[in-house]
C-alpha cells in the first residue's frame, strides 16, 4: 500500500490553503478520475519564497500536493521546473501503481502556475 512518507504527507501535509495576492496559480485536473489541484506561488527575485495548495483528490493527491510544496519552497523558478511527476513519487518512497496517476497532478499544476506567473510579468 502506501509508504510511510505518503501517509505522513495526507496526514499531516504541509502549505494547504491559499495565497492571497499570489504571484502564480496553476490549476489541473486528473481525467481519470475528476479530482483537482490548484497551487498558489509567491515570487522574488526569481525565487519561489511561498507556496500554497487546495487538492480535492484522494490520499496519494493530497501528498503529492503536499511533498511538491515541501520540495519547491526557496527553489529558484528553473530549478522548481526541474521536478516531475517521477521525481515526486520517488521522494514520496513510491506510489503503488494504481495510484500512479495520481502524481501527475503536482508537477503540472506546479508548473502552470509558474507558467502562470511569466505571462502575468508580460502583461
Ligand atoms: Fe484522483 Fe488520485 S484518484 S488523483
């Protein structure tokens, strides 16, 4: 089943909520099953200094929310691009398989909401 850092992540996750005047918000949806994650970022200096996020999703959702949080705090934006769906599950210690798809929810929602920032600066 689960790893012991995925339980403690949806047990206990870390940076849920939101960000009032956020920098940056990502938004997606997992087709397979309905569920959605939106993270909240806040930038200086090309630095993510805080992150938030709502996951309306299931366990493995909810810690993957959480542990991309944990990973992208203090990360510059080209090195939070860096994370991937893959690198998340294996900091979580795995993902059974039919959760796996469940991991893909953070990078990308992660990442639409640096994408989100950028076009915000050009405007
Ligand atoms: Fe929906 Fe896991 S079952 S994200």
């Amino acid at each position: 089943m689960y790893s012991e850092k995925v339980m403690n992540h949806f047990l206990h996750p870390k940076n849920v909520g939101e960000i009032e005047n956020a920098d940056g918000i990502g938004t997606v949806g997992n087709p397979v099953c309905g569920d959605v994650m939106t993270f909240y970022i806040k930038v200086d200096n090309n630095r993510i200094v805080d992150v938030k996020f709502k996951t309306f999703g299931c366990a493995a959702a909810i810690a993957v929310s959480s542990m991309v949080s944990e990973m992208v705090k203090g990360k510059t934006l080209d090195e939070a691009l860096k994370i991937t769906n893959k690198t998340v599950a294996e900091e979580l210690g795995g993902l059974p398989p039919q959760k796996l798809h469940c991991s893909n929810l953070g990078a990308d929602a992660l990442h639409r909401a640096i994408e989100n920032y950028w076009e915000r600066q050009k405007a």
